[in-house]
C-alpha cells in the first residue's frame, strides 16, 4: 500500500491553497497560501482605480466622553404605594 502523504511521494507541483473572501464584494475564492492578496480578480481593478490612503490605518478605539459629576442628587421611594402589588406563584 503507497502512503501519499509520506515526503517521498509528494508531488512537487501541489500548492496549498486556502478559502478567503473578497474585502470589496464579500464573495468567497480561493487563493494560493500566503498570498496576501484580499480582492477578487474581479474587484481588483476596481480597488485599483481608488486612491491610496493617506495614513496607515490605526489601532480603532471608542471615544470616551468625561463623567458627568452630579452633586446632592437623590430619590425617594414612596413606601405607601408598594404593598398594592401581590407576588403570583408557581413558575415561571
């Protein structure tokens, strides 16, 4: 019985490849691995004809607003209305 994964027998015109989607259009291909290539053959003259971006693009962060300090704020609950409420049993 031949292995055909042993290294004797590899053929050396095999190429690994992998699944990758389109960064443009979204459709799924196949590329070589490691390309580094993320458009399609079809959005790639699109994507050609852009303009290159003006600065590498940068760690993304949420803006974070300055807490707003409330000073002597305070609540009352009103005790007289809370026995009007009855629990239902069982589950639920």
């Amino acid at each position: 019985m031949k292995n055909e994964h042993s290294g004797k027998d590899k053929n050396k015109n095999e190429v690994g490849v992998e699944l990758k989607y389109c960064e443009h259009c979204g459709g799924l291909w196949v590329r070589e691995r490691g390309a580094g290539i993320v458009y399609c053959e079809k959005c790639q003259p699109m994507v050609a004809d852009l303009p290159a971006p003006k600065k590498k693009p940068q760690r993304i962060a949420l803006p974070i607003r300055p807490h707003t300090a409330i000073e002597e704020y305070g609540f009352e609950v009103d005790e007289e209305g809370l026995d009007d409420f009855e629990a239902a049993g069982g589950a639920a």
